[in-house]
C-alpha cells in the first residue's frame, strides 16, 4: 500500500517527485484512446527508473515460447504486446547540459492526470549542475476524435538565465520489450523521412509483419509567437529527430507543440504508410494543439455523460471509480471489432495477449451498461471471428467434430499460453465465452445476434462440452476430470462445480438457442446446420443426457456446492488463521502448500452463484457465502468484486464495502506492490461491477432492469448512470432516498425494490430508502 | 528402433560408417571408470553431427533456472552435469588437408566397444580429397585402475603416398553445455602450461568454483621405435596443443600414445593441481600404454567375475543385459561416497542432476547383489550426508521440526528440479530412500548402519510423512492431497495408492528401527534423540495413529487398489485401444488428455506391490496386476522392469518375457528414439532386476536368499552370479534344471524354489526344474 499520490475526485496528482516510484506512477498516469497509448513517461531524457512505453493496438509479436520442461500441446509462442516507438521525445540541451530530471535538482515538481477532460499535466523546476533554473510545464494526450495521434504542448523557461537552448523532438524505434523472452529485438526498420520539423519513421514486427509508421511535427512558439527556426535532420537506426537550437531569453516561455502519430497497416495499406502519416500529421497539426484539446474535453465530457458514478462523502472511493473507468474507456472503446481489452491495456506490456475469460466475464457487463450496443456486440464478434481458431486449438488437444475450445490467451484467436494446468485445463473460460453471449441478448433483446453469429459460437462450445465430459461408470453420471477452476489456487481437480455447473448450463442455453433460432429463422437456421454438419437430433439428444446425468459435487450436510470432488478433505481453516506475515501466500508459501491448502484465490463457486443466481435461492447463496467467504484470500484482482455484489445482495454491507475498497483503489495505492508493470485493466470492470451490481443491484429480469439500490454506510451518496436498450438512466441513492432520473425520451419500466416503476420520457421519480427496504 | 548395431555377446560393433547415427551411436559406445568418462567420440576433428562429451564425476554447475512462469518455491538453479575439456582431441592434418570423416570418404569403418576387457576400438581408412588414402586404428579407455585417466592408442598409416603429416594432439576447455538454459559459458580458465609433449589447463567453474586440471602427454613411435619429435606448443584461450609434424612413409605406421588426466578439486587442492595432474601424467606414461591396457583388461576380468549375467541361446538378450551391466560398472564404483548415479551417466548431459529416486528403488539392489557391501553402503550415506539440505528443503515448503524432504533430483542435496507437479509433489522418493535403508539391512544384516546412520534419516522422513497427511473429517482417516505417484501420467492427485502406502510403511519400519536401535545401543539412541529433538513418545504415537488411520484407497468389488482416489470415474480402457500411430502418447497427445486418460506411464500400485510383496498375497497381485498392466503404457524406461518382475512372480512368462526385451535393447535400439542424448543409465539396472529378482526370483525373506529361478521359454539357459552377505554364488537355469554353485568358502543355506538347499564352501548343487516347479 502506498500513498503518494493526492486524493481529488477527478485528478490523480503527485506532487513532488517521487523518483523511486516512478515506474508506479508511469502505468497509473497512462493515456490512451482505444488505437494507441502510453505510460506517463517523461518527454525529456531520463535515466532514472522508467519503463519506457508505447502500444498501438492490435500489434503484437509472437515471442518464442520459454518453459522449464516442454509439454505436448503448448503453442510456440506467447503473443507480447509490443512496446512501440517512443514518439513523445523532446530532449533539451542547455549549453552541453542535458536536461534530466535523474541527475539534476527538481523543484516543484507536479504531476496531474485529469480524468474528467483526459489529459495529462506536469510542471517542475529544475536546477542544472550549472546552476541554470528552467521551469517546464507539459500537457500531453492521446486524441480521442484523431485517434490515431496525440499531441504535445512542451514549454519551457529559464528562470534565471539566457542562453541558446537545443530542443531535439525525436522518434525512437529502436525499443526493446523487457518481457521478452530471448532477450530479442521484435521490430526492423523499413523507411524513415525527415522535412522541416516534421520526422517519420515505418517500422516492420519481425514474424508477424505488421508494419507501423510513426510520424511528428513540430511547432514552436515564443512570446505568443511562431517561431522559424532552423531545423537539423537527424537520422540513426531505427531513429529520426529534428535539432532546433533557440535563443532563449531569461522569463521568455518556449512553447514546442509536438504532434505524433502512429499508423499500423491493420487500417492502412503499408505501401503508403508514411504518406499516411505525412497527411494525417498535416490535418491535425493544421487543426492545432488547442483546437484538439477543446475536442478532446468535449469528447471526454461525452463520454462522462453515460459513465459516470458519483460518490458523494468519500473521495478515496470517488477517485477510485472514477479512474477504473477512466482507464476502462481508455483502453477499448468498441469501434474495431479486431481489439479487445488487455490486461494491462496501454499500461504496460506484462502477461502479454489482449483476451482472457476477464473480457466476457467481467467487463462486457461494463460496456454493455455505459457504451453503445455496438460495443459489446463488438467484443462478441471478435470471438465469433476466432472461432475457427478455437476449433483448430479444440483438435490439438485431440477434440474433433467441430468442437472449439477459445484459448485462454490470446491476441488473433491462437493460444498463446504455457502452463499445463491453465492452458489445457482452465477450460471453464469457454463457459464463460457462451454465458457472454446468454448476458449480451439478456440486456439488449437482440436476439438476431444469435441467429447471425451466436448459435454457431453455442453450438460449438456445447461439442467441446460434450466431449469433454466423460461418463463414469462408478458414479453412474458424467465427470470432468482434470481442470482448472476459476480459483487457481487448486490445479487439475476433478468435477470443479462451477466448470461443470457452467458445461451443462452451455448445452442447456445451446439447445434452447436452437429452439430459438429455428423459429426466428428457419432458412439461416438449416444453413447453418447444413454449414457446421450439425446432426441436431442426435446431438441435442447427447446434450440433454449430458444436462440430465452431470455430477455437480455437493455436500448435503453443510448445504453447500463443492468446489471440487474431495474439498472437505481439506484441513478447512479461515484465511484469519493464516500467520502474520504470511500473506499474500502466492509470495510466501510454495505452490504445493497452496494447492492443498484449503485457501482460494478467486470466487469460484460463489462466481457460479453469480452468473446463474436466477437458479438459486437466497438462502443457498448464503450457506456458501458463509462456507467459502471466510476461506478467500482475493490473491486475483477479480475475487473481491464478486464477493462484494454477493456480499450486496446477502445484505452484508461492511463485507461489500470491504471487498469493494479491495478493487477499486488497487493501482492506485498498488496494493498488489505490481502496479510499475501496469494497470489491472480488466479487474477494473469488476469494480464497476461491485458498484451497479453489488450497490445498485441491476439484474436484468425477463426483460426487465431490476434495480435494488443501496447507499453504502459512510457516503452520503453514490449515483451511476445506466444504459438499457435505448434509455439512459441516472439511480442515485442517499441515506434517506433513492432517485432515478430518465434522460433520454423514452418511457421505461423498471423494477425498483421490488415494485414496477414507470418512468415517463426526461423524468424522475424518487422513493424513499424506508419504503424500498 | 534402430537395428545397425551388430549382435554379439561380449562387443557393440558398428560396421560402417552411419554417420545420422552417429550422436547415437557416440551415446552407446561411451566409456567411464566412476570418475571420469566420455562419449564415443573421434579423437580426430570431426565436422559431422557429434555430441562432444567429457565427464568428471562430481563437478557440476548451478545454471539458472528457466520456468516459462516462475511457481513459489522452485529453485534458483538446476544443477547441470558439466561437459568438461575434451582431452581426446588429436588433429591430424596432411599436407593441408585435416582428416574430418565428415568431409572425406570413408572405407572399411569399424567402431567396437569391447566390453569384456573395457576399451574402445576402431579402424578405417580415409581418402582425402586429394586421393591420398589414409588407414587409421585407435584403441582409447579410461582406465579403472589409474581411475583419473585415460589413454589413446591412435595410428596412423599412409597407404598410398607419402607426406609431411602434421598430428596435433590438444585439450580444448571451450567447451559448452548443449543443454544449457541460456547459452552461457561455464568454465573459466586458470592456467595453461605446456611443455615437450605435454600440456595441461586448469579450468574452474562459474559459480561452483570446482577446479579441474587437464593434462595430456604424447609419445611417439614409427617402425616400433620412439620417435624423437620437434613438439611446437599452441596456446588459445582455453585451448592447449602440441603441433608435430613427422615424415610418414608410405606403408609406414605412425603411432600416437596420448595420456590424458583429469585432476578436481573435489580430491586435490587446488593450488597445485597441474603439478598433481603433471606427476599423474608422469606415472602413467611411465607404465605405457600396453602395461594401463593390461591392468584394464584384469580390472574388467574381476568386475565380470562377480557381475556377469550369462544368456545361451539369444544373442540379443545376451548382448543387451551385458550392455546393461557394463554400463551400470562404468558410472559408478561405490568408492567415493560423494558420488551418485545419474541418469545420463557419463553418456550425455541431458536432464542434468546425478541422483534421482532411481538409484535408491532400481540401482541399490544391483550393487547390493553385485558389489562389495561398502557400494551400497556408500549410497545409503551420500543421502546421509545431505539430510540437512533434505531438511531445509522440507522447510522451504513449509514443513518443521527436522521434517526431511529429499529432492527429486540433486548434486549435492540442493532441489534443482523446476516442475511444481514434481518438484513439490512428487514425494515418494522420500519413501524410496527409507525404503533403501530397509532393503540394504535386509540384504547385508548390518543393522549398526540403522544406529549410526540409518534411523536419523528415516525419522527427518517420518516426520515429513507425519506432517504431509492431514486428517480428513469427511473421512475420519488421514490422507494425503496433491501429489504425483510415480506414474507421472497423474499429477497433483489425492489419496496417490503408493504414496500413502510407502509414507505409513515409513513410519512403521521407523517405529521398529526406533526399537532396534534402542536394544542395540542405548547410548548412541539417547545421543541421536537428543541432538534432533526427538520426541519418542509423542511422535511415535502421532506415527502409530496415521498407521492406523491411513486412508488407502481401494474397490472392494474388483478387489484392486486405486492407483488414486477417483480413478474409476476415468474412461477404463486398454492401452491396444489407442489407435494406431498415437503411441508413444506423450509425443501425440496433450498433456491434459494424457492426464485424464486411464493410461499408466510406470507402475505404480505394482510398483507397491513389488517393493512391499511380502505383504499382500499373490491372488491381490494377480488380479491388481491384471487390472492395471493392460493401461500400462511404459513411456517410462523404469516402468517394465517392474512388470516383468511380477509377471515373473505370477507365472505369466510371456510377459515376463516382453518386458524384459522392453529394457534389456533400450539403448542399444534406440528405442525411444533418444538415445543420442545419452544412454539410460538408471533403468539399466532395471534390466538386472528384470533378470535376478524376475527370472531368478531372488528374494531375501527371514535373513534368506530365497531364489525361485526359470528360464524363459527360448533361452538354452540363464547363468547370473550374485553376492549375498559373503558368498558368492551363480545360478543357473536350463529348462531342464537349476545349477547353484558355491564360489566362496564359507556354507549357505539358501531357499530354492520353497526348499531349503545347503551349499558347503566351493560347491554346487543341481536339481530339476521339474522338481523345482
């Protein structure tokens, strides 16, 4: 836990700087638009403590695979994230001084993100060892109306000399991952240009050869002014920069605009990457920094709009919402159905790949909520477009007739994965991947999405259901054997409840999506069939047996699901009975003393109650709260959310409250002691969760929104705003009351407390909080 | 399978030159004396595919682990044997052209391992580019009586021509490990010195900071004559030689004499290793080539005289268990107690380490049988003497209060293996190196070896075993969760059959030898119990109750143990339905299908019921053996032995029969399609287990040797020789009757066949194998 940086409802600000921290407070200020993005690295050269980053989008490179021992099965390579040029360069150099904040004195060193207009702020003083003070202030950001550039506005003053002063802006390709395996160079140069204050260079991803031109214009200013200066080609491998030296007078601000872009040949054709880039910079930098600022608050105050929670009585949580979603609309934004939502997003480059289970499990509840329908329909399709991936990872691992298994990461639908036991076996991510598809009908009626793209997606899941499964003779029911649970914390278990829950529920919703599709369109339907060899009798008959005979391991007794076959055989223990100075156990216990122990990392079956609580009773809910809650150690970012909505709903509001800090101030304070590798994107979704699902308790009901909202103890008020088909609401609740407001002009019912609440178009209606309790 | 190779009793002949077979046949015709030991490679420059492989005993390097995602616990290293200076090397060069079988034709190769008097030979003639024909014979071995050394005949012959032949005989120490994790260097040098024929290096490892001393000496002789040569010394990094040039005449004979010695620090100080490796070189160049070659031939005479095995009828077999047998001879003596037996030997680097559970559960019982007592003795203590490092190994993991774990695979007691699945859980070596010191007190009744040694081990191993289990409440019994049995086709299961049984048989053989103990030496016991805190009453009564209370799954109706709990919820087939091409599956089928299928990698539960036979009948062996042989697929070189013992046992001599062919050939087939990694050191001495305690029926029963032997159907007869306790005895076995013959002076009563047989000193006996059956 750390506390450097200064609470403030809409600003995350360091003041002073904390040079050890750095790399901490770099993947907390990072800036993205959904196509590039960066940490909040310094413009000017430093030698301190930094990690050096710049991501475009959909740009990978498929690193050679590192193991121990080599297992049948494992894929290559693992997709990384490619650190990209650095295009944020302006190295300063005041007479043979280089200005760098590692080596010399800084004074009044500010550092400010601004969440709520999506810029990032600085301001310092620094002392050369000549003792020449220059004052500097910066605003940079990545457009999100030109999303494929961002600018810079970079001044600087001397405050108590004159003297020529050479400003050099480069681009920097010559950029190394510090993940990567071998140690390799992932990218070659093609091309580089230089013109008068303007620099391109095009650079190729070896193997995969995504080509990227990355290009800058400069501007300068002085006393309001545009300067003419003189400017000086420079060309290295793999590196451009123009050198521009300036008379500098005492108190004069020099003001360098620098305006960069990134093309990659995933939307432009690579032959005229660079001209591109040339015209691409010419309209922005004819638009200008201020202009593309204004433009970039409007955009941001849009996206507020539909986005926001406002938390009243408590800025720590305030902040911390509030920049869960601000990195969330940072990172992915739904327009290209090619991207998905990294792990880290545009934070750094650690764990690699852009998919895992958390896109469909956690944050399309978030995009379905606060972003256009497109959006969430979008991070379906990018699955359905992986399908044929899947099918082909499904038959190395020995399934056939067209089952799929989707990796567990990936980046263009290959695995990209290398460890036996979450690779091969943490297969309930498929489950995941189907149930997306039962959530994204649920909340939007759009049940044309099964006919065009989701059947097929059912269908071939429930065939690697189907497969999987096996029967037992000695239990006289279907098994699972050897998976991986949603708790990682038990490896290669048998009959894990929530993978088996989750398999039948698959083949449950396939064969009632056939039902479906049949009805809505028989023609595609018999295509399709027709198209996949799909023996619908024969097959659905297999399902139903499946859905009929499943094991689901549970204890009579104590009234509560096992997670897995043998759980009770544990040594059962709370986590309070683990030593002090014991925890986290993933860094203090070795992995054997782990699995065997009774600890879980992440809600597992309490997940399953999660997504499937239509089927089960409060008082079910709450015997396994009961049993597993006191066993949990969180030890994954995606484990306090879901204990927070289950905590919600039991009505245990201080263990919500608990579980929700847990998340959402979990870079901020880096909790974890990992945030210098980046931000936990996609827990972040999970924190929105824990607030609309857990506090505002939103389900979606037989077509209908629920609300069943609730103001957490110490705040005076939380309100969350909410789309649903069409409409967009704003629930907001105090101690003594609950509002919600219509925004849009169309009427809607909502089940508020329990009783139906119709609200007219532009309206509001508010109860008291006595009346819906 | 690969059958180049000739068959012949007592030689491994290669006829012509299989130069893709080389790396292969370099493994086979490897040479080694216990101390040092090399491939069968060229002493001549070589360009082709090779394997270049020097050995010294002992000396290793702790090369940085690399795991593709790092678990709490694993080590920081692997240690990896150490492929040292080459000492063979001698270049040969004609008028500028180098002789490199590579690169010029070859007639009339030969390559021979003698196996009967320990040396390798071999003989071609090459003709170079230029025509010139050149006849080449080598003789080389490392020499068992002067057990630093090694010695070269190599002569050379122009047939055709006459020349300046310019012969370099060197020692290259830039030599890398193929297998190293990150392509680092692991040698440094220390010194180089040359003189007239002579030259020497002293290497010393990174990190370990072993010394060794290389040292070579040349003579030459023409026409039967020492030849008074112009030496001119060469010195590179890490590379000495002595260049000559001499006039050969057509016809004309040429010998090279090179001794090689080398010289560690493990047994010399370092400071004067090269005058130490210089007196040795001295010493033996002094006695000659022919008077070293002499005493080798005795030396093997006398190993052959206690160790040989004697097939008629079956060539193959008879070759193969000689192979077998030779080898085991050629990686370990038993005289240094600090050494082990490592999986490659002194064949190949690969899989690294020198002591897996191997040596306890395959190779004790040869050198028991074979060796003088002291062999065995001084494996039991090289685990003696690690007990600490086992200690703090267990502690690493969690464990306390002296709990020992021993690592599954070591250099010097220190884990070096990275694979959470085995590393962590594969714990019944522990149970392996308990069960060593039962086995070595029953076969030698040296039971002061339990007083000074043995019970200190065996309650650091009880005390693992006590704390390992846990207490089921569900089951009112103790299991143990998350561990890989000796089938590795399972990981982390519960309840591993073996397992549990092997860690209550432990505790109950440390509760007799506490009592042994006890009655034999109270002072030394009260000594021990004190110095490790031992608590006899409390933790012999914990020992007693998990004894008691062991979960040891079974299913009464098939009347089997279960190799864990929940293998009957497995898919049960037999290992011939696996479709064709599929097999062996560890190279066809992901890990995870493997993991879930019902097929067995090694015996496991028969693995129990071999090491444990005296206490389950032969009707539970029968009907376990038939329930589980059929899944067993043997992709472990250890795993046939074991099944042929108890097919032996059952009566099932076919089988019997299959099994043995399975090991016997492994190498010399290359029938796991490895071998040019080196050969199977460890499951060689399965191979002898397969013949004395399978065919031979050997068993120590009440301070007897008990001996049930047969031979199989189509052998003339089976002689092998066996030690036990004194005696030196050879059965043999026709199929008409068995032969016990009597070497030593002393009588003994041994059981044949139920019935007890009394050999007076320096006689035999025969009775029929009608009788006998």
């Amino acid at each position: 836990m750390k506390n450097y940086l200064t609470q403030d409802p809409w600003r995350i600000v360091e003041e002073g700087f904390h040079r050890d921290y750095n790399e901490i407070t770099e993947s907390v200020l990072s800036l993205g638009n959904g196509r590039l993005g960066q940490r909040g690295n310094f413009e000017e050269k430093f030698t301190g403590k930094t990690l050096q980053g710049n991501y475009v989008a959909g740009v990978y490179y498929p690193d050679k695979t590192r193991v121990g021992w080599w297992k049948n099965g494992y894929p290559e390579y693992f997709a990384k994230v490619l650190n990209a040029a650095n295009w944020i360069g302006i190295d300063i150099d005041v007479e043979y001084e280089s200005l760098d904040l590692n080596t010399c004195e800084v004074r009044d060193f500010r550092r400010e993100l601004n969440m709520l207009e999506g810029y990032l702020e600085r301001s310092f003083v620094a002392i050369l060892k000549s003792g020449k003070e220059l004052k500097v202030t910066s605003t940079r950001f990545c457009s999100i109306v030109d999303d494929e550039s961002g600018a810079i506005r970079y001044a600087i003053t001397p405050l108590n000399f004159e003297a020529k002063i050479t400003i050099t802006p480069y681009i920097d390709g010559a950029i190394r991952n510090r993940d990567a395996n071998y140690d390799e160079t992932f990218w070659d140069e093609v091309r580089k240009e230089t013109g008068y204050g303007e620099a391109y260079i095009e650079l190729r991803t070896r193997k995969t050869g995504f080509h990227v031109a990355t290009g800058m214009c400069v501007a300068i200013e002085q006393d309001g002014s545009k300067v003419d200066y003189q400017s000086q080609p420079i060309k290295y491998e793999k590196y451009v920069a123009n050198r521009m030296t300036l008379d500098c007078r005492q108190g004069q601000e020099t003001v360098i605009y620098k305006y960069g872009v990134n093309l990659s040949s995933l939307n432009y054709d690579s032959d005229t990457l660079i001209l591109e880039a040339h015209q691409y910079i010419q309209r922005i930098t004819r638009k200008g920094f201020e202009k593309m600022l204004y433009e970039q608050k409007q955009a941001w105050a849009d996206k507020w709009k539909t986005n926001d929670i406002i938390i009243e009585g408590d800025i720590a949580a305030q902040q911390g919402i509030r920049f869960n979603i601000f990195q969330l609309n940072q990172t992915y934004t739904g327009e290209d159905e090619r991207l998905n939502i990294g792990p880290k997003g545009f934070t750094g480059e650690k764990y690699g790949g852009s998919t895992y289970w958390d896109t469909e499990a956690y944050c399309l509840p978030f995009y379905l909520s606060t972003a256009d329908q497109k959006v969430a329909r979008n991070l379906l399709i990018y699955r359905y477009k992986q399908l044929e991936k899947a099918i082909e990872n499904a038959q190395k691992l020995g399934f056939r007739a067209g089952a799929a298994l989707y990796p567990m990461v990936t980046m263009n639908g290959e695995e990209c994965h290398n460890e036996w036991e979450i690779t091969f076996e943490e297969i309930h991510r498929n489950g995941a991947i189907a149930y997306a598809i039962y959530d994204y009908v649920r909340y939007t009626g759009d049940e044309q999405y099964l006919v065009d793209y989701g059947l097929e997606v059912l269908i071939a899941i429930s065939r690697f259901w189907s497969q999987r499964v096996n029967w037992s003779a000695a239990k006289q029911q279907y098994v699972m054997l050897g998976v991986t649970g949603p708790n990682e914390y038990e490896n290669n278990v048998n009959n894990n409840w929530y993978t088996n829950y989750i398999a039948a529920w698959t083949l449950r919703y396939t064969i009632e999506a056939v039902g479906k599709v049949k009805a809505l369109d028989t023609h595609k339907y018999a295509e399709l069939i027709d198209r996949i060899h799909f023996r619908e009798e024969k097959e659905l008959a297999n399902a139903q047996q499946i859905v009929d005979k499943i094991y689901l391991p549970e204890d009579e007794e104590k009234g509560v699901f096992l997670q897995q076959e043998g759980f009770l055989d544990k040594e059962l223990m709370p986590v309070t009975d683990i030593p002090k100075g014991q925890r986290p156990i993933n860094q203090n216990w070795s992995w054997d003393r782990i699995l065997r122990s009774c600890f879980i990392k992440q809600a597992d079956v309490l997940q399953g109650l999660y997504f499937f609580e239509d089927e089960f009773d409060t008082d079910t809910l709450r015997r396994n709260f009961d049993f597993y809650e006191p066993m949990t150690v969180h030890e994954s970012s995606l484990s306090p959310c879901v204990h927070s909505i289950q905590a919600s709903k039991l009505g245990m509001k201080e263990k919500a409250y608990e579980m929700y800090l847990r998340t959402a101030r979990l870079d901020l304070d880096d909790y974890n002691n990992d945030t210098e590798d980046g931000c936990h994107i996609t827990s972040m979704a999970g924190t929105w969760l824990a607030v609309v699902k857990g506090f505002g308790g939103l389900r979606i009901e037989k077509e209908q929104l629920i609300l069943n909202p609730y103001c957490p103890d110490n705040w005076q008020s939380l309100a969350f705003k909410i789309r649903f088909r069409g409409a967009l609401l704003q629930v907001t609740t105090t101690q003594q009351d609950i509002t919600v407001q219509n925004f849009s002009q169309q009427s809607i019912t909502i089940k508020l407390h329990g009783e139906n609440v119709t609200l007219a178009g532009e309206s509001q209606q508010t109860v008291g909080v006595s009346v819906a309790a």
